[in-house]
C-alpha cells in the first residue's frame, strides 16, 4: 500500500513556487531574496484586517521589513484602483509588491507593480498586438504573490484583467515580467474560504483547464497540464467545499488553480469572452460567471471537442466517457453548488445582449475559440445561457 504523499515543494515551472502548509512564514525571506526593503502589501478589502495578513505585515515588520497594507480595490478591478495603488505605492516609498488575496488583490498588485516605473498609462499596454514591447521593463517592480483562493491562478500567470470605466470593458494587460518572481502557494490560507466561494473560485480553475485544453493550438505540454488539473478539480473540489478544512484538498485545489492558468497560456475562448463583458457590466463574480457560461459554450463547441471530451471523461474517470458525460459532470456540480442555471438569474439585463455579444467576440479571448464566434455566434450562446437552453 502506497502512502499519500507529503504535499510540499519548491517548484519552478512556471516561475518559483514554494507549496506547502505553513509556507507564509518564509514571506520575509521571500522578499528580502528579491531585493525589497519596504514591500506595499495589496489584498482584498475583506482581507486587510483578518490574521493571516496582520501576521503576515507583522513577521516582515519583525524581520526588518516596513510594510503597508493598500486594500482599496474592487472585486473586478478599475482603472481608479490602480492609481489609488501606484499612489499608495510611491507616496510610501515601496520598492516591491505583495500581492496577497484572491484574483482581484492578483491583478490589482501585479499591475501596480508592473506601473510603478511606466511613463505611459495603463491602457497603452492592453494585449493587443505588441503593445507590451512598450513598456520599460527596468521600472516594474519585484513582486511576491501569496493567493488565499484557488480559482484564477493569476500568481502564475503573465497577464493581468482591469475595467476600463470609461466604456465597462475588462482589458487584459501582458507582459512577461507581470510574472511573479515567487510564490507562495500556502493550503492553509485557504482554509476560511466559505463554501460559495469555494465553489465559485474552483468552478474558475476548471474553466480555465477546459478552455485551454479544447482550444485547437498544438501545444501538448499545455493540454497535459489541464488534463491532469481537470482530474484534480474532479475528484477534489467537491471535497473542499464539503469541508474547508480538508488541507488534502485545498493543496489539491490550490495546485490545479495554478495549473489551469499556466495551460492557458495556449488560449482560451467563448466562455471568458462572454464572461469578460459580464462582469465589466454587471460587476459580477468571475468564477460564477465561468460556471454559469460553460455549459454552453461546450454544447456551442461540440462539434470540435467531442473527442477530446471523450478523453478526457476517460483520463478522470467518468462513466460512459464521451461529450454528454463531461457536459452532465458539469451540470451536476453546477447544482451540487447552487451555481445559477442562467445569465437572467446571474442578473445579465435583456437589454444588454446586443452590447455583451459586440464585446464578446472583441474580446482577446475569442480568437481562440474552438469554433469561430463572431457577434452572431456570441448572441447565439447568450439567447441560450438566458433561457437555460442546453443541447
């Protein structure tokens, strides 16, 4: 009989990660490795006053390292966000970043970092063509990322996604230094998780790792990737909503969050082009949202993914594997969660399809799709997610 392996690690694909229960307590020395004098520590508003990030400023203060905590940041980020930050950031003389919390404190921290040194603004470097070739790669800031979800990955990712509020778009910004330089991925952080979020932020890592494993690219390193999170988030979500303190499966999940966002670095499609638009609008959760759209959008795609939906319903064990099975196996945990079976019930306005599908299939992600979706195509997918059409 074998025994359940030691959860921990140091591992360095794509960037260095230290994995393991009770890993923040090397956050000072982590800093300190990357030059940092005087970290600004950005996190969720819900997070700035809990323990784990008062026992975090408190052991880099002990340690010799002055840190402020900057938490005023939407759960979707605006463009205001990021200048109430980089403001925070030089008035207290920072010299590198700690993005502590769920995907928002992410994003919202990895760009601060990214525009601490920029002379243009924050929109010349959405990730369209080469745009991030503009920027003055000498001026971002080190920064240490330490998420408390397991949901978007965006501590492992190169991009981050902030609201234009001039014109509710969510803009994906790249570059290849918004990578953070380390990471602390610490399953004990996400302990406090309720069962909601829990299940909204997992339901994010799976569409990440079906996205991207169903996008057409050749890339088998990637789809290995999001197989092997897809049988994570199989046998293991459901458990950690069940029970926020099964550390087994918070590491689980933790490590597939991080892996659907390294697979999709090979692309990904309608589902978060259709959510993109949603949450700029509407200001709604990007895990839920995800789950909301995914059924969908898979039936939209069958035609293209159906043999790989029968492999992957083989490689995590489903019964019967073909295309009905994934698409039943995320159903059901669609209703085992009380995820929302419409975009009426999320609160997508009727009125606004014609705008949400114009958007969508301008979004960076659609390209990717694995079949072509255009405004009309996009509209199709809505008019079915608000009636609750599938198959």
């Amino acid at each position: 009989m074998t025994e359940t392996p030691i959860l921990t690690g140091n591992w360095n694909y794509p960037t260095s990660i230290r994995f393991g229960v009770g890993r923040i307590s090397e956050l000072p020395k982590c800093c300190k490795n990357l030059g940092m004098s005087r970290p600004l520590l950005v996190t969720d508003p819900g997070l700035a006053d809990r323990d784990m990030v008062v026992d975090a400023k408190t052991a880099n203060i002990d340690a010799g390292l002055p840190t402020q905590v900057f938490s005023d940041i939407k759960a979707n980020p605006v463009g205001k966000n990021i200048s109430d930050g980089l403001r925070a950031f030089h008035e207290g003389g920072h010299d590198g970043v700690i993005a502590f919390g769920g995907g928002s404190a992410m994003d919202a921290g990895k760009t601060i970092a990214f525009m601490a040194g920029q002379k243009r603004g924050l929109w010349d470097f959405e990730d369209i063509g080469d745009n991030w070739k503009r920027a003055e790669t000498d001026a971002i800031a080190p920064v240490v990322a330490v998420p408390t979800t397991s949901g978007t990955g965006s501590e492992v990712g190169r991009a981050t996604v902030v609201i234009d509020e001039n014109n509710e778009t969510k803009k994906i910004l790249f570059h290849p230094r918004m990578l953070p330089e380390l990471v602390i991925c610490d399953p004990f952080l996400v302990t406090g998780l309720p069962p909601h979020l829990t299940a909204a932020t997992g339901m994010d890592a799976l569409a990440h790792c079906l996205e991207a494993y169903c996008v057409n690219a050749y890339h088998p390193m990637a789809d290995g990737i999001a197989l092997e999170g897809l049988r994570l988030v199989h046998d293991w979500l459901e458990k950690a909503v069940k029970d926020g303190q099964d550390l087994e499966a918070r590491a689980h999940m933790m490590a597939a969050a991080t892996m659907g966002a390294t697979a999709f670095q090979k692309g990904l499609g309608a589902i978060h082009s259709l959510s993109h638009p949603v949450g700029a609008v509407f200001d709604t959760h990007h895990g839920l949202t995800n789950a909301v759209f995914t059924p969908y959008v898979l039936e939209f795609n069958r035609t293209a993914i159906e043999d790989k939906m029968t492999l992957l319903g083989r490689f995590i064990g489903l019964k019967k594997p073909s295309f009905q099975a994934v698409l039943d196996w995320t159903l059901k945990l669609r209703r085992e969660f009380n995820i929302v079976h419409t975009a009426a019930e999320l609160g997508v306005d009727p009125d606004r399809l014609d705008d949400i599908s114009e958007m969508a299939a301008k979004d960076p992600t659609a390209p990717t799709n694995p079949v072509p979706a255009g405004v009309t195509e996009m509209r199709g997918i809505l008019n079915a997610a608000m009636e609750g059409r599938v198959g």
